[in-house]
C-alpha cells in the first residue's frame, strides 16, 4: 500500500533509542524504507531491518558548501522512488512512530478519497525514555500521553503518489533536510498547484519523539535558524511566502475514514 522515504541523523545519544524505535515500527508493519548513507556510520548501525534499502549517491548540503551532511530533499526523493512497486509513497521524519493501525488507515483513505490525495499529518509529541524493540513495548509507546504539536504550519509526514511527487520534484528548490521550510514549500506546492490536499493528522496519527536540536549546533556551531543551512532553506522559503503568504493546513478538509 505505502513506502517511507527518510534520511536519519548519526544514531549517537538520543537520537539512537528514537530512531531504532522508529525503524522498529515501520519494520513491525512491513513497510519498505529508502533511505540515504549520507552519514558515517548509517549502514553498520541500520544493519539487521530487512525492510530497509540504504542508498547511495544523494546530494548533501556538504556539496552546496554548508558543514553537514543532511540530504537535499528533491534529491533524494528522484533517487528513491525507483526501488518502490507502490503506488503511493510518505516522507517521514526518522524520529516518527507509527501506530499498529496505520496500515489500514492509509488503505481506508486511500479507498475512500484516491490515489490523487496529498495527504500532509501534524505529529504528536511523546516523551520516550526507553527503547520500542519488541512487542511488549511497541504496545507502551502507543499509550503514552501525547500533546499536540504545531497543526498550522507543520507536518512530520506527506503522503502522496509516484506520479506526485514526481511533479513536485520537478519544481522543488535545493531544500536541505532537517532544516527549515523544507515543509512549508511542500504545503504551498499543494495549493499553487490545486492538489487534492487533505489534512492526516486526526485520521493517522503519528508519534514524534521529543529531542532536543543540539545536532544543528555540533554541525554548525550556530543554533536551529542561525545555522547557515537553515538560512539557505528559509531564503528559498521567503521568496514562496513573499508572494503567497504562509499555508495553514490546519484549515484543510480533514480525512475521515
């Protein structure tokens, strides 16, 4: 029914428990993951998931001059769609936890609205201290309280066609992930261009566990939008906004399935 699309951090600290529990959800439901070996490191740590297809070959924002290795979003999209045989295709944040019924929630929305639905979910924040590596514990994490995060301005996951996100690629600008942007000028793609946009946070919802984003400054020696690569996406965001204002998804037709 679906494929993930991801780039992860270097598995060091926090962000190692976060995304093996990630990893560990999508794998539990079978869902088959690209994702780049833009880090030292990613291939011996991502060992051992069956579902996973590691890449190579995607530009980095080391190759526009900044000191890191986040991937360039269009990038790699183009170079992970031609390992997938479905139909549709999520990019997903690599600290994202699915629930155990989120299979069947994309298949019932998919049903009942299309293969031509751009479907974007806002995440809910968890706090996660242990690690989601067996069944006992994948239970848990779907227990925990979650608090509501941003459901204006922000999404954690796109959900859309091959065929999409082949158009979107097409016009996307050199976004780095993990910066910021990079998300906005997905949701304003949606609206130029008169996509069946819709709004997935209610209907599936996912699980972000909280962290903090000291990794921007060990790679940068400058804080979250101080960052040198978060001042480049922010420019290619403000000549979006500039023109068109901010889109507020949190206004979408919500999925009801």
């Amino acid at each position: 029914m679906i494929s993930f699309i991801t780039a992860f951090k270097k598995f060091k600290g926090q962000y190692d428990m976060i995304q093996h529990s990630a990893l560990y959800s999508w794998n539990v439901n079978d869902i088959k993951i690209v994702a780049p070996l833009n880090e030292v490191g990613l291939k011996e740590k991502c060992a051992g998931y069956p579902n996973l297809t590691m890449i190579e070959g995607v530009r980095r924002a080391r190759e526009l001059g900044f000191s890191n290795q986040c991937p360039i979003v269009k990038d790699l999209i183009a170079a992970a769609l031609p390992h997938f045989n479905t139909t549709m295709v999520a990019l997903i944040n690599s600290d994202i936890i699915i629930t155990d019924n989120f299979l069947e929630n994309v298949q019932k929305m998919v049903h009942k609205y299309g293969y031509d639905i751009y479907a974007v979910g806002s995440r809910y924040d968890i706090q996660l201290n242990y690690s989601v590596n067996d069944e006992e514990t994948y239970k848990k994490v779907q227990q925990e309280d979650r608090k509501v995060y941003d459901v204006m301005t922000s999404s954690d996951i796109f959900i859309t066609s091959k065929f999409i996100w082949r158009k979107i690629i097409h016009d996307m600008p050199d976004f780095i992930l993990g910066r910021y942007g990079w998300d906005n000028w997905l949701h304003m793609y949606a609206e130029i261009n008169s996509l069946k946009k819709m709004n997935c946070s209610e209907a599936i919802p996912i699980l972000h566990c909280v962290h903090d984003h000291m990794h921007i400054f060990n790679q940068e020696k400058a804080k979250k939008e101080a960052a040198a690569s978060s001042q480049h996406n922010i420019g290619l965001w403000n000549k979006v906004k500039d023109v068109y204002g901010t889109t507020k998804i949190g206004t979408w037709p919500k999925v009801e399935i």
